[in-house]
C-alpha cells in the first residue's frame, strides 16, 4: 500500500462539472450520512487507539474526527456567505493549526460528534432547499486563487466526509480494530 493510498483511501476529489440533481442529491445525502458514518468509525476506540495517527506523519484519529467538524462549520458558512452575497471571497483557515490546538487535544470527541450532527441537520437542510441557478452561485478561495461554484462545493465536501472516515475506517482494518 502506497503513502498515497493511505492518504487518500477513496481517491483524491475530482470534480467532473456541473453535476445533474441526482448527483446533487446524491452528495447532499453523503453529507447528511457523514455525521452517523463518522460516529460509527471512531466507536468503541479507545483513548490510546484515538491518539494513534491514521498513517506515519498523519493526524491521529482524534484529530480527523475534530477536523471534520471544523471544516464543516467553515463549508457551512462559506455556503450561506455564497448565497447571501455575490461571489464572496471567503476567508480561509490553517486546519493543520487547528488540528494542534488544545480543544482537539482535550475535547471529547463525542463534542465534536454532536456537533457535527447539528450542523449537517442544519446544513442539509439549506443544501435540499437550493434550486437551479443556486448551484451556479460561487466564492473565491483566495488560498488557491480560484472561484467555486456551490456545485463544486456540494461535491467537494460530500467526498470530504467519506474520505476522513475511510482514513479511519482503513486504519481499524489494518489494525485488526
């Protein structure tokens, strides 16, 4: 198995254009599964296996099962800020930072657990409102120096969910977990 293999258990993101509704539909349940899907990966654990990292020089478990929440909450308000505003630029953030800083050391992954699943009830919620030109609507990621579309989003943070999970999940099998 290749470092990139472990990294990206579920291939890297590619997004293939402006996707069909049941495409859509398709990721937006994704997203709505993440929070079940991501509980039922870290369960059981313990705090020796949480701080154990899915791959050498990865995040440990605790850390992905911290991240997810984190990056949610920002796709979540880059979403609103998109459909509010016209083609904002939208604040980026060091989520290898984040990841280090003592909330993700000393929370609970259960908080960040509950935390998710109210935020994807209520970011599902607005992604099954969207129409037509909605997904057309879009940011700029002044990181990447690139503009978004919501289509492009809705696929990029549905893989983002199954693929932390999958470096979770890949992580019990070799581990015998």
């Amino acid at each position: 198995m290749t470092e990139d293999d472990l990294r990206y258990p579920i291939g890297r993101f590619e997004y293939s254009g402006l996707a069909s509704e049941e495409q859509r539909r398709s990721s937006i349940d994704a997203i709505a599964e993440t929070p079940a899907r991501l509980r039922d990966a870290v369960r059981g654990l313990s705090d020796a296996q949480l701080d154990t990292p899915y791959r050498d020089g990865g995040w440990t478990v605790r850390q992905v099962a911290h991240h997810v929440p984190d990056s949610h909450l920002n796709a979540f308000a880059r979403f609103k800020l998109t459909l509010t505003e016209e083609q904002p630029t939208i604040k980026p953030y060091d989520e290898a930072r984040w990841a280090e800083l003592s909330d993700v050391r000393d929370t609970p992954v259960d908080v960040s657990l509950a935390l998710l699943d109210a935020l994807h009830q209520r970011w599902v919620l607005l992604l099954r409102s969207l129409r037509g030109d909605d997904w057309t609507r879009a940011y700029v990621h002044p990181e990447f120096g690139k503009t978004y579309t919501l289509d492009h989003a809705l696929g990029d943070y549905a893989w983002h969910g199954r693929h932390h999970v999958a470096q979770i999940t890949s992580l019990r099998r070799r581990n015998g977990w």
